[in-house]
C-alpha cells in the first residue's frame, strides 16, 4: 500500500534525493569507490560540499558578508553555540514552545535572559505579540516554525539587536530576508535533507564580540576558517542534502515551495474548518503551514485511537500529535506531495460519515 508520510522529523525527502544518493553510496561518479569510502579531504568531496555551500546561498539569495556552514551536533548544540558565541551579558528570547525553552534553559548559563514574550499561558498555540526587545540586549532569538504546537512566524522583521531564528523546520518553505536576520540556523532533518547535519548561516561581522574563551569546535570562526572541515563532516548526510537543494532550485525555488506548501496546508486547513469532528489545535493567525495540528472537539475525544486506526488502515504515516498537543500533526514538507494531503482529507471525511 501506498504510504502518506507526515512524518515530523525525519521526514519525507524528494525521491530523486534519495535515489542518488542511493547510486553515490554504491560508487560515486564512476570514481570505483562508494561516498562512504572517500576521503573528506578528497577533491571529490570538496566539490559536493562546495556545490551544497552554493546551491544553499542560490536558494535562499544570501547576501554578502554571510558564511554558511554544516555542522554535527543538531540545532540542540546550537542552543548553546549562539550564546557562547554572542552573548556578554544579556539576550532576549522569544518562548514560543518546547524549543525555544531548550533554547533558554541553555542561555541562562552565560548570562541574563530577557524573555520578552511567552505563549505558555496556552499551551503555545498562539504568538506573542506586542513584545519589545531590550536595546541592551546581544541579540533576540526567536523560532520561526513551532514543529511540536503547529504555529509559524512568517515574517522577517526588523530587529533593534541582532536577530537570530531557529528555522529548523521551515527553512526552505518560503523566501526569507536574510539580511534581516544575524544568524538563522537548523536540524537539517525537517526540509533540507536527512539527520545527522546542522544548517548555520552567520553574519560574519557579529563574530567575536564576546570576552569569554570559546572551546575550538563550539566557535564558529572555526568552522568558518576551516569551510566546514576542521573535523570530518558528516559526509553522506552533506550528498543528501546538496540532492535536496538541487531539487528545491529544479522545483523552482522557495517561492514555489511557499506556492505548494500554502496550498498543501489550505487543503487540510479548510478540511478542519469544514468538520464537525476535528477542530485546530492552534490560533488562526499563527497556523503553520509545515506541521498542521489539530484535535477532536471535545464530545468526539474518545474516538481519536479509532481514527488513528482508520488513518492507519489507509497508509498515513506518523500524523499522531506530539505527546504535549495531543490530537494530530500532519507535517507537510516541502517533499510531500498534495496528493497525500488530500488522501489525509479524505480520509477524515470518510471517517466522518461513518462515526458521526
Ligand atoms: C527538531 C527541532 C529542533 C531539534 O533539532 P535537533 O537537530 O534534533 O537538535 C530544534 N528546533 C526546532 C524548531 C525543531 O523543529
């Protein structure tokens, strides 16, 4: 049976992706030797890792004076990075959820952290608004796309500080003002490639500004000066997502990514709107469009392990909601096609009719 994989992350990723990278593992470009056996120093591997440092600035249009860099250790690492290598005194954090609160936690061991906006009070379903960052503030972290409660800042503003995004779920879902931003980075694994590699894209004046001592790897002027290698990268994750990049730029690029996706999330919005079962999890105005969560209204509650069978029985995959939201999340990446958003709706429907 067909599968219709929501999966939150890892996540769906383009066919063709995968399937090169499938030929590069068995032998890579008629070298005699697989991608896992090559050197990383290997003129070869240079090349990929270069095409996926320029196929990423293409994409996204970064400006000058940016450096992107691939890195290990997740967007978890990066929570104690970004402080590490920005913060003297004082950072301002939004709280938008359960990521931005690892985010925090790992702030408070360098400094002051100004949270200058939460949502907690709901459970995360909303953005906060009407907040204002201290002037004195290093910078202000925010996260772009809230994966577990299904809320999403879609909009680049302007920042008095340095502004910097945990975009680990939406990068490449929509164009993005990266001038906008000090440093925006990412887990990989929800819409740029599979696990085990880190997205940074750092301004590269904002650097060395701090007067603590920064172990080697946890400084970014490491990675930079080194282009990704000062330690072996992780090699084959590095193909997977250069394949990926390729295909978003063949696709058309992120603004027709932000094209499917808008109309992905549309479908299955409506859909909720529409039923008498299902009701969204989260407020209107901060709807994601990649992770679409939403629940069964009250009087219908004990029928959700019956739905999740019935989904199941249908080949949907992973549309279980996060253990904090409860209810269902659909992630809709950028890889997944409208045909599964739309088996996911009929499906609800289906189930609908027959339970109400
Ligand atoms: C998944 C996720 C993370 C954690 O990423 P790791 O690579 O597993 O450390 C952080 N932030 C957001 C917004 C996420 O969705």
């Amino acid at each position: 049976m067909k599968k219709h994989n929501f999966n939150a992350g890892p996540c769906i990723l383009p066919r063709v992706a995968i399937e090169n990278t499938a030929k590069a593992v068995l032998e890579l470009n008629g070298i005699g030797m697989s991608l896992l056996e090559i050197s990383h120093r290997s003129k070869e591997f240079q090349a990929i890792m270069d095409e996926a440092v320029a196929l990423f600035k293409e994409v996204l249009e970064i400006p000058e004076g940016y450096q992107v860099l691939f890195l290990g250790g997740g967007a978890s690492l990066q929570f104690c990075m970004v402080p590490f290598n920005f913060m003297n005194k004082k950072a301002a954090y939004l709280e938008t959820g359960v990521w931005a609160k690892k985010a925090i936690k790992e702030a408070k061991l360098f400094g002051e952290v100004a949270v200058v906006g939460s949502s907690s009070d709901k459970n995360f379903t909303y953005i906060p608004k009407g907040w204002t960052v201290p002037a004195d503030a290093d910078y202000f972290h925010i996260t772009t796309n809230n994966t577990i409660y299904g809320t999403e800042i879609r909009e680049d503003f302007d920042c008095p500080v340095p502004l910097i995004a945990d975009m680990s779920s939406d990068i490449l879902s929509r164009p993005v003002d990266v001038s906008k931003y000090a440093m925006i980075y990412g887990g990989a694994q929800k819409n740029a490639g599979p696990a085990g590699v880190t997205f940074v894209i750092v301004r590269e004046d904002v650097l060395g500004k701090v007067e603590r001592v920064i172990p080697t790897m946890l400084d970014y002027r490491t990675h930079i000066k080194e282009g990704s290698m000062f330690n072996t990268p992780p090699c084959v994750n590095i193909f997977t997502m250069k394949e990926t990049l390729k295909w978003v730029k063949e696709m058309g690029g992120v603004k027709k990514m932000a094209e499917l996706d808008n109309a992905k999330a549309d479908l299955l919005y409506n859909a909720i709107d529409n039923s008498r079962m299902f009701v969204g999890a989260a407020e209107k105005d901060a709807r994601s469009i990649m992770n679409i969560c939403f629940v069964m209204k009250e009087e219908y509650k004990d029928k959700e392990d019956a739905f999740m069978e019935f989904a199941k029985a249908r080949g949907m995959v992973g549309i279980k909601g996060h253990r904090s939201v409860g209810g269902f999340r659909a992630s809709t990446y950028n890889a997944l096609p409208i045909e599964s958003v739309q088996a996911l709706v009929d499906c609800m429907s289906e189930f609908e009719k027959e339970n109400l």
